[in-house]
C-alpha cells in the first residue's frame, strides 16, 4: 500500500516519519520544501505538487492548519479529490469542523474516493513517539481497512462514527481543555492574590477534586517555570474554540462558558501571546493583577 502525506510540519513530518519506519512508501508534499527534502533523505518521496502525490498513492493523510486550506488543497478540478486514483482514501487529520468534513466528503463519495476525518490528541510529543490518541470518523469498512496503518501513529485508534463525528469529539475535547485552561489561569492568580504558594496549589489541587489535565500539563512545565514557548499555541487553542462556536451555532446551542473563555484566549493574543503555549493565557491575570505565578514565589 503506498500512501501519501500532505502538510509535513510540527505534526505530519513526525507522522510520516514513523510511516516510514514501519516500512510503508511514503510520499510527501509541503510548501516548505524543507520539510520535504528532510523526509526525502529519510527514504520518502518527494513531490513538486499535491496532485502529483495523489495520482500516485492508495492512501492520502493531511495535516493542514484550517478549513479553508483543507478546501482550496482537497476541493476543485485541480484538488486532491480529482487527482486520486478510484477507491483511494484521503484521511484529513486537520482540526476543522463537521460541516467543512461533510462537505469535502461528499465531494470525494462522487468521485469514488474514500473520505475520514481523523483528528488527534497528543501534541508532537506524542506525533514523534507513535502515541497519539486518533479519533476516527467513517464508515466501518473503510475504518477496518485503515487502522492497521493508523496504529503506526497513534496508540489510542478510536472509531467514533460516520464522517464528521471524528472532527465533533475532537472539538468537544478541545471546547473543555480550553475553558478549563482558564479557569486554571484564574484560580492559580486569585490564590496568589490570596497568599498561596505556587507549590501548595500545585501539590494539593493535584490530589483534590479541581485536579484536571490542565494543571498537570502546563503548571509546572510551562507556568512555574516561567518558559512558554513549544506545546500548543495560544493560536491553535483559540481556533479551536471557534470551532465549538461554529458547531454550536448550526445545531441552535448557547455555549457561555466557550464564548467567555474564547475572549481570553483572544484577550491573550491581542497582547502577542498567540505563538507561545496556550498556558501563557495566565499572563492576561497576572498582569491585570500585579503577580506571577513561578517556581519559588
């Protein structure tokens, strides 16, 4: 089985990666020609166009950043879907929405080619160590065929449904990193405010009931000591609940808590954080109240 990559970066480049460890051929294709010629002297193979590498592989990934580039690179007589071979199979793992995976489906479904969202979980840590949690939208037969190739990637493969249903877990997961990202950005301030070590928040919440990924994730690496740069970008967070914005207004659903948290992530980018860890939400409090949260204060 040959498979193709498109959007060799933070996260597709170490996918591919571990695609050509397990002995599949890989192609690959990225407007950093970099990323390309990197994979290249790793045994991929390179191409010049998008088309280019669908015309010649049975399975196609895509890591992209966003809806409208998952359009213009899938959609459209020089799109991805109108250069695949028939029954091929195109696995976008980009974080979009349902409706945009829905769309982008059923232009492949009259083409004759396969289409499953794939969103994941677990950052380029996780994408460079083969464990990155999958969520899968398809159709069983479609599912079956391709986990094999999918547990190269990941370490938790999850078949969630049709088309569509990978992209809504995702956001739901996101939609909840997100608002409890804050809400651990103002606890930890208010009980700076209040007196508190950084250590004794850290130790004691960790073992009580307000314990959540958040907190294990970014307190100590990222919050307490002071260096926000890698993990997961401000940016990508905010977008991210766009998304669960976008979803809830097309089934008539109010998400106040989504909304709120969205205008801090915003708040936080419209002070220049947006390339730093989404964590670095917390210096939008520490500044309006005078603290910081860091190792040994």
């Amino acid at each position: 089985m040959k498979i193709g990559f498109i959007g060799v970066g933070n996260m597709g480049k170490p996918m591919a990666r571990n695609l050509l460890k397990a002995g599949y051929s890989v192609s690959v294709y990225d407007l950093m020609e970099a990323n390309v010629n990197e994979l290249a002297a790793e045994g991929a193979i390179p191409c010049k166009t998008n088309l280019e590498l669908a015309a010649s592989v049975d399975v196609i990934f895509a890591s992209l950043p966003n809806a409208a580039i998952v359009a213009s690179v899938m959609a459209g007589p020089s799109g991805v879907i109108s250069a695949c071979k028939p029954g091929a199979t195109i696995i976008d793992m980009s974080s979009v929405s349902p409706s945009s995976t829905r769309k982008m489906a059923k232009l492949a479904t009259d083409k004759g080619v396969n289409y499953v969202d794939a969103p994941v979980s677990g950052g380029t840590a996780g994408a460079a160590a083969g464990t990155l949690t999958i969520m899968v939208g398809a159709d069983d037969a479609v599912f079956e065929k391709i986990k094999p190739i999918l547990e190269v990637i990941g370490k938790n493969i999850y078949h969630v449904g049709g088309t569509g249903l990978g992209d809504a877990i995702k956001i739901v997961n996101n939609l909840l990193l997100g608002c409890n990202m804050v809400s651990l950005a103002e606890a930890l301030v208010l009980g700076a405010k209040c007196g508190l070590k950084p250590e004794t928040m850290r130790d004691i919440i960790s073992v009580s009931s307000g314990n959540s990924y958040a907190l294990g994730a970014k307190l100590d690496k990222f919050i307490m000591a002071g260096d926000f740069s890698g993990g997961f970008m401000t940016d990508l967070q905010y977008k991210d609940l766009g998304l669960a914005l976008e979803s809830a207004k097309e089934v008539a659903m109010p998400l106040p808590m989504t909304a709120v948290a969205t205008e801090v992530f915003e708040m936080a980018r419209a002070a220049g954080l947006g390339r730093e860890d989404m964590s670095s939400v917390i210096k939008v409090w520490e500044q309006l109240c005078g603290v910081e949260i860091r190792k040994g204060e």
